[in-house]
C-alpha cells in the first residue's frame, strides 16, 4: 500500500509547525506574545507537518523579552495605522498535532517529499501537498478553532486534489501549556487518503530552561497525544484495526530562530530543523527525514514551507 505523507497539523507543524512545524503549527500577527504561525497541522497522508500555527505559548516566543520592542511596535501601530506587528518562531512538531493552535487570522502551507512510503523503488514518486485554514475563537478565554483543508496530493500519487477537511479544538490551560482535540479528514475529496476519520487528543508543555531565549537551549516543547486512524501502527493500518495508539514529540530550541525535532508519529521515527528566518514574520522553513525506524522501506526527505496572515 503507498503511503503519502503531508508536510504539513497542525504543525505543524508547525506546531509548531508545528515546528512544530506540530509540529508545531503565524497567524496572530496582531498578538504579538504568541507563536508565531508556521507549522501545518499534522495529517497522516503526509509526513510532515506544516503547522501554520507555533502560536499559543508566551514562553516559546518569549513575550517579555520583548517588552520593549512590543511598546515600540505598539507606537508606531499608533503613527501608522495599517502597522500590524507579527512575531516568528520555529516549530514544535514535523507532523504531529500539539496543544497549541490558532486563534484568528489565516494559515498555509506547502510541503514536498523526494519519495512516498511504498512507492516503486528507483520511479520518481515524490510529491506535494498543501494546508489553508482560518482560525477562530479564543484560546485563552473558552477555546479556539480551526477548519482547514489538506490537498494531499498534486496528481503524482493520487488525483489532482484529493483531500481532506479539518477541525481543531483547542484550549490554553496555563502559560506555556495547551491541549487540543482534533478530527483530521472528516469530510473527504477525491481519492482515498490515508488522514480519513483520524481523531485525536493532544496536549503540548513549554519548559523554559534558560530565562534569556537567544540563549542555546532556552526552550524545550514537549507533546504526548493518542489517536486512531493516521496514527495508528502499519500493522493496524494493514489489517484494518480501529486502535487508538500514541505518539510524541520533543522540539528543543536550539537558537531563537531554530529548533531541532524528533518525534514519534505512531509509525515511525522523525527528525528536523525548523527555522523561522524572520523575527517580526511569521513564516517558517521545515526540513526532515521520515521513516528513520519504524515504517517505510529507508529514511524520506521532506521539506515545508508555511506562513500566518
């Protein structure tokens, strides 16, 4: 059975990714103290996530770090009135879904791997995908949304626009803290594809090791959750079994602009950078290997790409 696999939950991620890119997990540009949005959500016809949204957790883009900076932005809002400040950070997740979400504003994502699980050995079967989606709500306040669409393939595996719809529920319990509900592909377009009815809980945790964030090391994001569907175990998959099963990802921010992945899909083993290139942008890069161990037949190279509006 081939398997496509996304970059991009949401994080991606985002969160984070996403990040992270997530995952992660960009779109807040108009709050300044939360992640920025550039990680995907997570889907599980694709391997990495993109999530549009690192946003969520003062401590991993450190607000009063910035508190100088945010009243600057803040007066020239007050000169300028189509000034809109925005923050970037890197991603928390490659495809697993975190804690953390978005609040209002758009997101995409566009995402690409050289090979897809399963396809023919030495055949050009690389391909694209990509994630839109509107977040809505309060986080903070009650609960934020989120409702996207995943196009999980450009033709090469699949027909030209088979997908999914998306919904994410999500809550900040604490600062730094965030848990989400989500239920990927719940309405489907085109071919089958591997996200269909995937339901899942998620909770993601910012641990802040060093009070200075440009220092190495000064964040760490830890994400636990548990789903069925895309994240359940090949063999389940094979033999068509509805277990839930877990999965976990660890994104250590290694400088302000980059954080170092590894993360546990439920399948299979991932590793990645994350680097939101831009401060005040909230734009982020991904790039990974899937199937270290675990499924697949040999390590996968994806490469994301999302940004917040």
């Amino acid at each position: 059975m081939r398997i496509l696999t996304l970059a991009g939950s949401t994080v991606l991620f985002l969160p984070l990714l996403s990040l992270n890119a997530g995952a992660n997990p960009a779109v807040q540009s108009q709050q300044p103290a939360d992640f920025s949005k550039s990680q995907i959500d997570a889907t599980s016809d694709s391997d990495i996530t993109l999530t549009a949204d690192n946003s969520g957790s003062d401590l991993w883009s450190d607000s009063e770090s910035d508190e100088l900076e945010n009243a600057q932005f803040k007066l020239q809002d007050i000169q300028q009135r189509n000034f809109t400040p925005s923050r970037g950070a890197p991603g928390l997740t490659i495809a697993n879904p975190y804690g953390f979400g978005v609040d209002r504003g758009f997101y995409s994502g566009l995402s690409y791997q050289v090979d897809t699980r399963g396809g023919d050995e030495g055949t050009n079967d690389g391909d694209a995908t990509m994630v839109f989606g509107l977040g809505l709500g309060d986080a903070q306040k009650l609960v934020g949304a989120e409702l996207s669409y995943t196009l999980a393939s450009f033709g090469n595996n699949r027909e030209f626009g088979s997908g999914g719809f998306n919904l994410k529920l999500h809550r900040r319990i604490a600062e730094g803290w965030g848990v989400s509900a989500g239920w990927n592909s719940f309405l489907s377009t085109g071919d089958t594809n591997d996200l269909e009815d995937s339901l899942y809980l998620s909770t993601t945790k910012i641990f802040k090791m060093r009070e200075d964030i440009n220092s190495p090391f000064s964040r760490v994001g830890a994400t636990i959750g548990i789903g069925n569907g895309q994240f359940r175990s090949v063999d389940d998959i094979t033999d068509d079994n509805g277990n839930v099963n877990v999965f976990g990802s660890l994104a250590f921010r290694v400088a302000r602009p980059v954080s170092f992945v590894t993360e546990w899909t439920g399948q299979d083993l991932g590793m990645g950078l994350s680097v939101s290139p831009l401060r005040t942008v909230p734009l982020s890069i991904h790039l990974g290997a899937r199937d270290i161990v675990g499924a697949g037949d040999g390590a996968r190279f994806v490469f994301g790409l999302g940004a917040g509006f």
